[in-house]
C-alpha cells in the first residue's frame, strides 16, 4: 500500500465489510446510516490512536500509527470493530515521539462503531431534525450525523481544547461543517435550541437540566448515566413538558464519565478499628462486583467507592467508603459469612443490602426492567414502572 489513492481504495472496501458485519449483528437498521458508514472516512478521525496491550499486570496502551504497525495494518484496525483511545489524563500525546502509556486513565476515543451506530439507530432521527451530540471526541460521530443529516442540522459540544481542535480539522477536512462548541456538554447550547434529539456519548451522573430546557417536549435524550464505582447503562428519555422519563437498554454500554463529575480524588476517611457499629452482614463484598447486584449498589450508594486491602497483615476487608457524607461500610470475614461495621450518616450496606433484595424479589432482571424520571426536583431510578422501587440519583 503506497500511495494515498491504495488507501483510499482500501478504506472504501474496509467500511463496506464494517457496515455488513453491523448489519449482520443487528446494530445497523436503516438504509441512511448505512450510507453514512459507508462514506465517512474514519481513518481520517484517528489517524493516530492507542491500543490496550496484552502485558500482564498493570495495563498498558501501545501507540498505533501507519508507522508503527505499517499503513495496511492500521488501516485495518481502523476499520475493525473496536473502541481506540486518542488521549489520557487530559493531555495530548506526543505523536512525533509516541511511547507506551501506563497508569493513566483515557480521557478521550473514537467508540466502537457498533455502539455509535446501535446510538444512532436508537435515537429515531428524521429528515430536517436538529440535533446536539454531547462529546465530540474525534468527531466520527458527528460526521456520521452531518452525512445524514446536513451539517447545519448539528450542533457538538466537546469540553478539550485539543480534542475539539483535531475533531474540527478532521471534520473539515471531510466537507463537514457542524456547530462545533468546546465547552461543558451540561449546559448545552441555548442558542441552537430547540433540539429534536440529544445524544451524549460520555456519562453523566444525573441529567444536566439545562438538557430538560433545550430539547423540546417529545423529543429524546439518549445517554448513559454512570456512577463512580460502575456504569448504569444507557437510557432514553423523553422530554415531556416539565421533565422526561423512559427505560434503561438492556445491555450497559459504558463510557468514560464527563470530565467535570469525575470522582474526588481521596476516596474519604478510612475509619478506625473501633469507628462503627457492627451487625452480621447477609450479604458480603462480592454484590459490589457480580453485574447485577453491583447495579443495584451502585443506585443505593451513589457516593461510595470501594477497595479491598488486608488489615494488620491478617484477613482482607472490604471498605466502601462515601467521601461525600464521610459514611462507611467495612466487611470481614467470620464464621464462615460476613460482618459489617458501619459509621457516618448514610448507612451504606444496609441501603445496598436492602436494594439488592429488592431486586431479587422483582426476580433479578437486568437493566432493560428500570427506568428513569426527571422532574425539576427530582430524579429517580425505578424498577418495574415509575411507581415501583425508587432510588435517587445525585444531583
Ligand atoms: C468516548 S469520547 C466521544 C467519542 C466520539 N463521539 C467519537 O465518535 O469519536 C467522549 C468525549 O467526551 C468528552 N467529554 C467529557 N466530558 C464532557 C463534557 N462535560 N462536555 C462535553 N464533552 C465532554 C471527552 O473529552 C471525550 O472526548
């Protein structure tokens, strides 16, 4: 592959074989966004982009460039069904010098096609609607939008400067011409409302008001909501007069949470030996981990975060501690099941343990029997129907 023109070439056959493969899987419906996948170039969105490694112990990301694997193998990875990331910690690479990155966290990507295609179907766009995308990132979705949907029709929002900078190059340089805002997806862009549609592609804890105002009753909000210990998964919402409501996915997509709401960075007071009162647990530490009951954790303590570490070099406990109320949970092995100590204002495992039983007797179901209402006091999770179980979600 040596020229310019091979890869052109390539690339139009690679993004035929893409949309077959997510036709194939169900994610791509319609006619239109199958045109669109079949045109926009996402070479040109990631020209440069980083891969997990397969070191073991700590994880590792290994640049990808057309010289560091050769132009046919990146341009194939491009092409496959994969999430790359494009930045860490908030800060740019140096791609005249790319090295192996460990121990940081990415801050930006280009999500896997199917999840951005599988997005796009489900948000029920129409010829002439208006649309805002929370989370330009490297701006394949929103080229994917401007195919179908004219670029005057689009309207992004991206909180880095940098990203937002090569997103806007990128998209020029493709013939796009979105309304391309760097700034913090919560509040919007007032000035393009109404919107028909909002998409977000980073998590929120909660929905940003400013959302309820700018989207115009029956129109719809498609996100993920995201705590700090897991994913809730992604919810759509319909706006009504005075808020919006509607289900969770059935399966939970996950995505980086929005800049602003990462979590502290102390995860709060471990508590002393004697801090707490203790009861025999029902249940121990592994509901905060196995998919569905971490779930429903994760609604019941919304400010916690947990660790495992062993005490005085003996037994390992776990500690779920809420650096918001300074409230704690630690779990220890005895007689054969757990014990828990708690402290502070929240009683965090009683919450958990309540809401994990709750969702066994609803028969343990997975995320598509839960819900979501916003109204502008309040916003809750449910189970079942809005009238079922609630469990608020941080404001
Ligand atoms: C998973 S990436 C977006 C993927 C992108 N849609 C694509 O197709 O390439 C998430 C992006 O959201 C951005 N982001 C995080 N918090 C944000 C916020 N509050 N407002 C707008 N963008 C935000 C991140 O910087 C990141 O670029």
């Amino acid at each position: 592959m040596a020229s310019e023109t091979d890869i052109e070439t390539a690339a139009v056959d690679l993004r035929r074989r893409l949309a077959r493969k997510l036709e194939k899987d169900g994610r791509l419906r319609s006619p239109e966004w199958r045109a669109a996948v079949e045109a926009v170039p996402r070479h040109r969105f990631i020209p440069r982009f980083y891969r997990e490694g397969h070191a073991p112990g700590v994880t590792t990301w290994e640049p990808v460039t057309s010289e560091t694997v050769g132009k046919e193998e990146w341009l194939r990875l491009v092409y496959t069904d994969e999430t790359w990331m494009t930045q860490f910690d908030g800060r740019d690479i140096d791609w005249a010098d790319p090295k192996p990155i460990s121990n940081a966290a990415p801050t930006s990507s280009s999500t896997l096609p199917s999840l951005v295609v599988r997005m796009l179907e489900d948000l029920d766009v129409q010829d002439g609607m208006n649309v805002l995308e929370i989370g330009t990132g490297t701006g394949y979705s929103t080229a994917l939008m401007c195919h179908r949907l004219g670029s005057e029709s689009v309207t992004s929002i991206e909180t880095d400067e940098g990203v937002a900078r090569r997103a806007r190059e990128a998209l020029t340089e493709c013939g796009h011409s979105p309304h391309l805002l760097v700034g913090d997806g919560r509040v919007g862009h007032p000035d393009g409302a109404p919107y028909d549609r909002l998409i977000a592609t980073c998590g929120f804890r909660s929905i940003p008001p400013a959302w309820l105002e700018q989207v115009r009753p029956g129109g719809v909000i498609l996100t993920t909501l995201r705590g700090w210990m897991r994913s809730l998964g992604l919810v759509k919402l319909i706006v009504t007069g005075d808020g919006a409501s509607g289900w969770f996915s059935e399966d939970d997509p996950s995505f980086m949470i929005a800049r602003q709401q990462e979590p502290p960075e102390s995860l709060g007071m471990v508590p002393g030996p004697d801090d707490g009162t203790v009861r025999r647990a029902a249940r121990g530490p592994e509901v905060l981990t196995s998919s569905g009951s971490a779930f429903m954790a994760q609604l019941a303590a919304p400010d916690a975060r947990f660790f495992s570490m062993a005490v005085d070099g003996g037994t390992v406990s776990t500690f779920l501690l809420d650096s918001v109320t300074d409230s704690f949970a630690v779990l220890a092995p005895t007689d054969g099941g757990w014990q828990v100590r708690q402290g502070g204002p929240r009683r965090l495992w009683d919450a958990v343990e309540s809401a994990v039983a709750t969702w066994e007797e609803y028969g343990s179901p997975n995320t598509a029997a839960f819900g979501v209402t916003v109204s502008r006091d309040q916003q809750v999770v449910w189970l079942g129907n809005p009238n079922g179980p609630q469990w608020p979600l941080p404001s």
